[in-house]
C-alpha cells in the first residue's frame, strides 16, 4: 500500500474523478488507524469473513485473506481491467495501471503538462 499512496498523484492525478478502495480482511478499526498513520489519500474497506473477496474471486479460504488483486471500474460502473494478482514493487503494473486510468479518464488540457 505504501507504494499505491507513494504512486498516488502521478497515476490518479490527486484523485481526476478516480475512486482507489483497498478492500481487505481486516477490522475496520486496525485500517483506519493504519491509514491515517501511513497517511493514506485512498479509501479503505473491511471485508472481515471474505464475502467481497469470494464475490470477486479473489478470497484465499485457507489463508483467511484476500489475495492482492486490482480493479479498474470505468465511468459505466464496469470492470475495465483487472490485474491478478497486482505486484505492488512491479513498475510494468503500475505502468499499466497508469495506461488503463488515462483511457478512461484522461488528464484534462488545461492541467497536462506538455
């Protein structure tokens, strides 16, 4: 996660109409503290029992953990890209994380740089 908050502003551009969830089996209260000790700018979510995770398929039942997966949801309310698992230190996945957000919501002219 530390490398999402670290990458933030370049890939999501301080948030252009780009919601970032991180859903995890942990309590509520263990995220929230962790996040606002790392100063996290995303959303987090609690997903204690893997219901989420088993609706998305990304819930490990004999690890009792959501594996790290990543979905992109378009402007429609669809899944526009997956990417399983998400190698959070990998910079290809965070390249193609980058391409995927630009299609979708491209950066307005008046902020890109040229």
């Amino acid at each position: 996660m530390e490398a999402y908050r670290d990458q933030y502003a370049t890939l999501f551009n301080n948030g252009r109409k780009v919601a970032v969830i991180s859903i995890s089996v942990d309590a509520d209260t263990t995220q929230a503290s962790w996040a606002h000790d790392e100063n996290f700018p995303m959303l987090f979510a609690s997903d204690v029992g893997g219901k989420v995770g088993t609706l998305y398929d990304t819930y490990d039942v004999t690890r009792k953990t959501d594996t790290r997966t990543l979905f992109v949801v378009g402007p429609d309310g669809k899944i526009a890209f997956i990417q399983r698992p998400f190698h959070v230190l990998a910079a290809k996945d965070y390249t193609d994380l980058g391409a995927m957000i630009d299609k979708l919501e491209p950066v307005p002219a008046d902020t890109a740089t040229h």
